[in-house]
C-alpha cells in the first residue's frame, strides 16, 4: 500500500527545473532583435535620402523658371530688333540701343527713337572738338578756314539734335518725366535732324572743295554719328506703322 501511495506520487510529482522552463515565454534571440532595428534605421534613412532628392530637384525646377526681370529683358530684345528692322543700320542700331538701355525700359517705339537720338547727341559731343583739333595741326590757311566752318556747323547740329531731344520731354502731375511723341512733334523733328545732318555733310564737303588733307579723318569720325542720325529719321519716317504694330498710337 505504503508503495502504491509512494508510487503515485512519484509519478505525479514534477521535476522543479521542467516546471520553470515551461512556465516561461519564449523569447527571440537579441540578435533577431538587432537586425531589426538595423532594417528600420535604414529604411527611414532611405525615406530621408528620397525626401531630399525630390525636394531638390522642385527648388531646381522653380528656379528655373524665368524670373519677371528675364521676362522683361526678353520683351526689351524682341522690340528693340523689331523699330531697328526699319532702319539702314540695324544691326548698330540694336547693339548700341541694347548697350545703354541698362533699365529694359526700351520697350516700345517712342522710347526706342528717343534713345537713337541720345546716341547721336553723345556722338556728336565726342567729336564737336575735332575741328579746333585739326586746325592746330596744320598750317594750311584754306583748311583751317574750312575746318573753322566745320566747328561751327557741328555747334549747330549738336543744338539741333538737343533740341530734339528735349522737345519729347514731357513732365507728369507727379513730378516724374516721361517721352513722349505726338503728331505735332513729328515735322519739328524731322526738321531737326535732318538739318544736324546736313551740317555735317557741309563740313565734309567744305574740306573736299578744299582739297583738305583733313577730310579723310572728319568722314570716318562722322560715320558713326550719320549712322545714328539716319536710323532716328527711319524709325521718325515709320512710327505710325511700328505703333500700330506694338497697339499703341501717336498722343
């Protein structure tokens, strides 16, 4: 009996260090654990380097989209080239424009004739001292005489060309000042510049008459400013036609 009891309970009795072991929850290996964490550490640091990348590249693309001063730049190009199209120099004509128009202002025809006025004032100016110059080079009475008359006739035609300049000068109720061209104006300029040209077609000849070894020299110095002369009066010849193109008219 005494075996029995002993027996049973030998059979029932659990051994203490199973117990323990099956009683508790089974756990990863902190190996596992790591490779994990590693895995997310670099898929965000993946995610970050995409992020950036796109970021990136919609900076790039909206810096590259044309700013208002590049747009406007290309507004003053397109129509400086299209009033020196009518003219016998186009080329000097929009290189030169385009040279002192620092401010994109020349964007229509009125400005753009204004401007080819300017370039043949400063022409002038540079060169109304030339002949004094010449007269205190040589000792020919007959070409100091002619060179004499070409001071004074480039005096007159500077005057003329100032004079034109000026009378497109128009004050605003808010003290700014603006150009402006009217129907009005037109023959007063024509008038003008022509005048200024023929002044220096005066002098050139004047020295060819005197057999001045000086004209050589006064013809390519009054190259340049002929040239701009004669574009103001091409472009003064089609204002109408070039308004009417940019939609605008004669005040």
């Amino acid at each position: 009996m005494e075996e029995s009891i002993n027996f049973v309970n030998g059979y029932g009795k659990v051994n203490p260090s199973d117990d323990e072991t099956t009683s508790l929850p089974a756990q990863s290996p902190p190996s596992n654990r790591r490779k994990s964490i590693a895995v997310i550490v670099s898929l965000l640091f993946f995610v970050a380097i995409v992020a950036a990348t796109i970021g990136a590249t919609v900076v790039h693309h909206r810096r590259s989209k044309p700013s208002e001063s590049q747009s406007s730049s290309v507004k003053t190009t397109d129509s400086i080239k299209a009033v020196c199209a009518v003219t016998p120099h186009p080329e000097s004509c929009f290189t030169e424009i385009s040279s002192i128009d620092s401010d994109n202002n020349a964007v229509d025809p009125e400005i753009i004739f204004n401007l080819t006025l300017r370039l043949a004032v400063n022409e002038l100016s540079n060169i109304s001292s030339l002949p004094k110059t010449l007269i205190s080079r040589s000792n020919d009475l007959r070409t100091g005489s002619a060179l004499r008359d070409c001071a004074t006739l480039f005096d007159d035609a500077l005057s003329q060309l100032r004079q034109s300049v000026e009378s497109m000068r128009v004050g605003t109720p808010a003290g700014e000042e603006k150009v402006v061209l009217t129907e009005g104006k037109l023959g007063d300029l024509k008038t003008w510049i022509s005048a200024a040209m023929t002044d220096q077609e005066t002098c050139v000849d004047g020295l060819e008459e005197m057999g001045s070894t000086a004209v050589d020299e006064v013809k390519m110095r009054v190259q340049r400013s002929n040239e701009y002369m004669s574009n103001s009066l091409a472009i003064l010849a089609n204002i109408e036609t070039l308004l009417d193109k940019f939609g605008l008219h004669l005040h």
